[in-house]
C-alpha cells in the first residue's frame, strides 16, 4: 500500500438502535459520540438503525408474501385469458 493516501482504518463500535446490541470492528468511519467498551478502551460509537440483529430477514420475522393468492386475485379482478 502506498503510503498517505489511503484512510485511517480504525477500531469502531456499531450499536443497532433498534435492538440495543452492538459490536466492535474495523472502518473508516468518523463519529463524535464515543463509548467505553469491555475491554476498558473507548471507542467510537456509530449509532445504526438496522443490522443483522434487528433486520427481519436475519432474524426469521420476514413476512413471506402468498404469491398464488396474488394471482388468484389478480385472475378474479382481471379475468384469465382465453
């Protein structure tokens, strides 16, 4: 890697607002907001409003959409073709 042009890659805290877990890893990503992590270091904080704790298709609370009733709607409302 070439020296100076590349960003600071730093330790960073994400916390899923709507959850309330967080976790600790590396980005470039700045923030103003700090917290004081287990290990006794502080860190900053990147306040997010979905992650994999909280978004519906990783935790198994997708709704799963009735297709054949789609079209069984869209059959009584339109008609079938002949």
């Amino acid at each position: 890697m070439k020296p100076g042009i590349h960003p600071d890659y730093h330790p960073v805290v994400f916390k899923d607002t709507a959850s309330g877990d967080a976790f600790l890893t590396r980005s470039t990503i700045t923030s103003e907001h700090t917290i004081e992590w287990t290990d006794g270091n502080t860190y900053p904080l990147v306040n997010v409003e979905v992650s994999a704790s909280s978004h519906p298709f990783w935790t198994g609370t997708a709704r799963v959409m009735d297709t054949a009733g789609q079209v069984e709607k869209f059959h009584r409302r339109y008609g079938r073709r002949k």
